[in-house]
C-alpha cells in the first residue's frame, strides 16, 4: 500500500504497507526454513511451536539493514505481523500429521509414504482444519478470557521491537541473547562434547526417568505458564512414577525377559488410554459448555 496522509486524531490511522510482496515472501523463505525445526521439536519433546518470535526477529534484522543499504521504506511493524503469520502458518503445517500419525505409520508398518500421496494428505488435512477453524473462530478464537500463549508472547516481542527506550532495547537483546544461548549450547552438545547426563538407577532408567537439560523445555515452560507447566508435571509424575510402578509391582505388565533400558514403548501401551481419555473428554466438556453458554451471552450482549 502506499502510505497515505495523515487522518484527523478523531478518524482512525491508516495502515501502511501491510500486506506487501517482501512481507510475503520473506514470510515463505523463512516458513521453509523454520519448518523442519518445528517438525524436530515436535518429534523431540511432542510440542510444536508456530515459530513467530524467531521470524519476527530475523526479518526486522535483515531488512533494517538490507532496506537502508537497498533505499528501501523502513520495515513497518504491520509488514513485520504479516511475515511472522505467513512464516508460523507454514511451520504450523506440522499439524497435518508430519508429527503425530506419519510418524506412528511409519513407525508401525517400517515403511515411508511416497512423497506425493504425503502432500496430498498434508493438503487436505490443512484445507479442512481451515474450513473448521472458519467456523469455530466465534467459539475458540473470539474469546477474551482465552489466553493464548504464544500469541502473547509474539504481541509482547513486536511491541518491544518497535518500541522506543532503553527498556525495549534491553529486552530485545535479552531475546536475542537467549537465541544465540539456545544455539551455542546445542552446537557445543552436539560437536564438541555431550553434557553431563546424570545416570539413574536401572528402575528408574526402566520407567524412562533421566536429567536431560534441555533449554527447548526451559523455553517452553517458560511460554505456556506455571499452571500448564505443573499440571503437566504432575500428570507425569502420576502416571510414570505412580501407574507404571504399580502396573510392574502387581504383574499386571510383565516386561519382555531381554527388555533392559527405558521401556517408553511397552508402558506408555498402559498409559495411553487413560491420558487419551482425560484429554479428549475435558476438550468435549469444555467444548459443550461453550455451545450451551455461547448463545446465551451473546443474546445478553446484544440485549
């Protein structure tokens, strides 16, 4: 768009160069990137992120310097929520199975979807979760008193980008500094030396404990808050240090006679359904009770 002139304080501003070519396309060029980082946090810790944060840091770097030098307008902080919607919307493409069912495909049979039936079913399944989203917005979306954590997150990173002061200046190289952190100690545990791992005891290494540093869990528990964070440790520490002990101790699961080393594969056959089961009839309830309050706030409202 082309910057327009100024409106009076009582009219809304204009917006300009929102919905621009480099925005776009900066936004595609990092969606490729970022894509197969998301797809290995999810394989990793079995959470994918909408990589936001790190697409609007990298595109406000490089066209604040790349536009000054090519005489470009300044990167505008609607250019800059354009690109990191494209790029989250691409690595969000995770959620059309490349974490959960192709991998427990290729899992149980051995084998590899070709690649064109594989993007044909990332297609599809994407086009429908569009065409339901189109529908629930006014349900799941259009909700103040939901939280969304990473979209917070990204809203409080583009304030402080665009922000004027000392103060959005520390924590803009806080953000920074934590990535180029994040990053080292990856490059050092991975071509250096391992870090220490402290070795738990064969019972435990059974159950799957270990200490794993991982600043990807760090990360994300500091996203998603200490209430989600807690009640997913103790979730864990319920069905892993409680069920499973108890399934092994009463000798309703027999482990295999060679089995040695952490046995994920064959508990989590005992765990599964009663997680499953929490999960899919607390989204159903609270899902219900939206349906049946909906209409009733909204008639309220209105009135």
């Amino acid at each position: 768009m082309s910057d327009a002139t100024a409106a009076p304080l009582d009219q809304p501003q204009p917006v300009t160069r929102e919905l621009s070519p480099r925005a776009l396309l900066t936004g595609a060029l990092l969606g490729i990137l970022l894509t197969p980082a998301n797809v290995y946090a999810g394989l990793k810790i079995g959470w994918s992120f909408n990589m936001s944060i790190i697409a609007l840091l990298v595109s406000y770097g490089l066209w604040h310097r790349l536009g000054r030098r090519l005489q470009q307008p300044g990167w505008t902080l609607h250019e800059s929520n354009i690109n990191q919607t494209v790029a989250s919307a691409a690595a969000s493409i995770v959620s059309g199975g490349l974490v959960a069912p192709i991998p427990a495909y290729t899992l149980l049979t051995g084998q590899q979807l070709p690649t064109l039936p594989l993007m044909g079913w990332v297609f599809a399944v994407s086009f429908l979760g569009i065409w339901v989203a189109w529908y629930l917005r006014p349900l799941l979306l259009a909700d103040a008193s939901l939280k969304f954590p990473e979209g917070l997150a990204t809203l409080e990173a583009l304030r402080q980008v665009y922000a004027s002061g000392a103060e959005a200046l520390a924590r803009l190289r806080v953000l920074l500094g934590a990535l180029a952190l994040s990053a080292a100690v990856k490059l050092v545990d991975t071509f250096a030396w391992a870090l220490p791992r402290a070795a738990p005891s064969p019972a435990l290494e059974r159950l799957t404990f270990s200490f794993d540093p991982s600043l990807l869990l760090l990360g994300f528990g500091g996203i998603i808050g200490l209430r989600v964070g807690l009640s997913l440790l103790l979730g864990t520490l319920l069905a892993w240090a409680g069920v499973a002990p108890w399934l092994l101790a009463s000798g309703v699961a027999d482990l295999p006679a060679d089995a040695s080393g952490p046995q994920y594969g064959f508990l989590v056959q005992w765990l599964l359904w009663p997680g499953v089961s929490l999960m899919v009839s607390a989204t159903l309830a609270s899902l219900a009770v939206r349906l049946i309050t909906l209409p009733r706030g909204e008639r309220q409202r209105r009135g």
